[in-house]
C-alpha cells in the first residue's frame, strides 16, 4: 500500500512540474515569435521594424503560405517591403521594389509598395467640391494633388491585426483620417485586408466609412520586377489590360475627360505586347507621360469581378494576374526612377525597374461628372476588392 500511494504522490508531482513548464513557456514567449494565427494554408510571423521619426513604432508581418510564398508587410504605410514568387523552375524571388529597413521609407520614395488614400492618382489643380462647398488639398505633383496628400494613407502607421480564415491567413489593417485630414472632409474609418492563399494569390479587400460626404479612392502601388533582378528593366516583360480604352492627359497628367480607344495606338495592350515594343513610339500621350503613366478603361470589371490585367516573363516563366471589381487600372512603367534610389540587394533602382498595375477609379473623378462617381456619403460603405495571383508557364 505505501509503494502505491508513493507511486501516486510521484505522479502527480511529476504532472504538476509539466504543466508549470508549459506555463512558465507560455508566459516567457518572446514577442516576435509566430502570431497565433496558423491555419492549414498560411501563417504570420511578427517582428519589430523600427519606429517612426516621431517615435511611434512600426510592425513587420511576414505571410507565408505551404507553397513557400512569403509576403512582408509593415504598419507603416501598409507598405509590401517583399515579396516572393516562384519562377519556372520552382525558384522563389523577390520581385517587388522596396527596402530592407524603414528609414529608406522616409522623404522621397515613389510610394513603393504602399496603400493610397484618401485618393490614389491626380485631382486638377488640387481642389473639388462637394455640394456646392470647395475642398482645398495639397499641390504635391506640379499644380495638382497626388495620391492623397503630403501625408497620405502611405505616411501613417496603421493598427494591425492578424486572423486565421478558411482560405489563408489574414492581416487587418485599420485607420482613422480625421475630418479635414489632407483637406478631405469627413472623418474616415479605413479598414484594408490582406490574405495570403495557398494558391499563391493576394487577396486584397477594402472597406471604408465616413460621417460627412467625402471622396475615396484606394489603391495599392506595389512596383513588380518579375525578373526577381532589379538591375534588370522591365521592358521584356508582356503585359495584357482587358481594356479597349484609356484616357488622354494633358501636359499636368490629368485626364482630358475623352475617353479614346486604344485600337491602332501603342496603348493597344488587348493581346499580351512586350513593355518596351512601343513605349518610345513617336505618340502625344506616350511623350507627355514618358512612358505609360496612364488610367486604362477595364471592360466590365466595374460590374463583376474579373481578370484586369497580366504581366509575364518569359525568361523566368512567371505570371502576375490581377482580378478587381474596380472600372480602371493606372498602368505606370517606372518611368520617374532614375537611380537616385538604392535597391536592397545593393544596385540601384533604374529608370524602368519596376511596373505598377493600380486598380482604382478614375483619376480626378471628383471634378469630371462623366467619370464615374468616388463620392461616399454617410451610411454607405466603400468597398473595394483587388486579387493579385502568381502562377508560371
């Protein structure tokens, strides 16, 4: 009998000193360790990236699903830092233009990687008007306002929040534009979206909400080299837009309010074209932009959700589709980088380094009443859902 109650006793005292351990572990988890957020697809990983000029600091979110796509997102900005893809051979590379710490980030970046708000692209002269009132905003781009301000959504550090859903794991992020922000009306909650799928596919939902009629119009800008060498230009890459029209600008890239058709121009991109095949043609709008810097017409996608644009390298064998419910795509070349800019495997960035495909509305909408409407009005919600999906052939 006391053999058996001795047996006991250890036991027990053995149990005891188990759980202990498992708390002691729980209690003692360092910060940066795996965000409780696995699923069967995916999973986020957080880490400190540093802080702000003004001391606030800035998270880095690591998404990784099975396949081995990682996607590095920081609060600041809502900024992609990173991004891997596979190539033809199974290779993952990085193939989006960024930096590897967060001051790079500070004073004079072409918003790589970031979220865009209040509004993505060009409002004339820095103003618009709303029910007879006068909104006047930042003249950051010549005489007009672009992407948001000089402070945009792209300059401000946002909550972050990491889910597991059924289809990837997620990160949430959050913020609040106060009423007269950037000279935009109203008080806005922002809430965007990011989901790594296990078919190697960003999904990117946004949502927004306001208490005084306002204008929104968010986008992400994200620079692809699908190369995974940014000493490499982007001119061989093919590029599709399902579009069969875009819209002239004028010499301060503001849209006309024509809207052309791309037949028999060097905006033709209908069937998948090289980059660089016309992208120096003897062409107005090709001369005024220095390239392609232009908002194209998406057939349809207003109405349902759908293939937007391509991109594909035939040397590596990657493909970027891009699916949106939004009317447009703002197909920027890189034309404006000029090497001033150092790249965070130690080149540089070049002219042409990088390729944007923005999903948005219309640039100056707000002004063009043929454009269709950004207005948001209190009780509506402004959604918004873009998917960016990598495959090879």
């Amino acid at each position: 009998m006391k053999t058996i109650k001795a047996s006991l006793l250890f036991f027990v005292f053995l149990a005891a000193l188990l759980i202990g351990c498992k708390e002691n572990k729980k209690e003692n988890q360092p910060e940066n360790d795996m965000v409780k957020t696995e699923s069967a697809k995916s999973h986020i990983e957080k880490s400190a990236f540093g802080e702000t000029p003004d001391g606030q600091k800035v998270d880095k979110y690591t998404l990784t699903n099975t396949k081995g796509m990682e996607i590095d997102v920081i609060t600041y900005g809502g900024i992609i830092t990173r991004w891997t893809a596979p190539d033809k051979n199974g290779n993952y590379e990085d193939v989006v233009l960024g930096f590897n710490d967060l001051d790079s980030y500070f004073g004079g970046v072409p918003y790589f990687g970031a979220l865009i708000g209040r509004y993505g692209n060009r409002i004339a002269k820095g103003q618009f008007s709303i029910d007879g009132e006068t909104y006047t905003l930042a003249k950051n781009d010549g005489q007009n306002h672009l992407h948001g301000g000089q402070k945009g959504f792209d300059k401000v550090v946002w909550a972050a929040e990491a889910e597991s859903t059924d289809d990837g794991a997620s990160l949430v992020l959050t913020y609040t534009s106060a009423d007269g922000e950037e000279g935009y009306p109203g008080k806005l909650d922002v809430k965007v979206t990011y989901t790594l799928t296990g078919d190697n596919e960003l999904d990117i939902q946004y949502e927004a909400v306001t208490d005084k009629p306002t204008v929104v119009n968010l986008t992400q800008h994200s620079y692809f080299n699908l190369s995974g060498d940014f000493s490499k230009d982007i001119l061989d890459n093919e590029v599709m837009l399902n579009a069969s029209a875009y819209l002239p600008v004028d010499a301060g890239l503001i849209p006309t309010g024509e809207i052309r058709s791309v037949e028999g121009t060097p905006f033709d991109f209908t069937e998948p074209k090289a980059v660089g095949e016309e992208i120096n043609a003897d062409n107005e709008q090709i001369k005024r932009g220095g390239g392609y810097d232009h908002c194209w017409v998406l057939n349809g996608t207003d109405k349902n959700f759908g293939l937007a644009a391509s991109a594909y390298h035939p040397e590596s064998g990657r493909l970027l589709e891009v699916y949106t419910d939004e009317p447009a795509i703002q197909f920027y070349t890189g034309n404006f980088l000029d090497g001033s800019l150092s790249s965070k495997t130690g080149g540089v960035y070049g002219k042409r380094s990088g390729l944007c495909l923005e999903t948005q509305h219309y640039p100056d909408s707000p002004n063009q009443e043929a454009f269709p409407t950004t207005r948001l009005n209190p009780g509506e919600t402004y959604s918004s859902h873009t998917s960016f999906k990598f495959s090879t052939k």
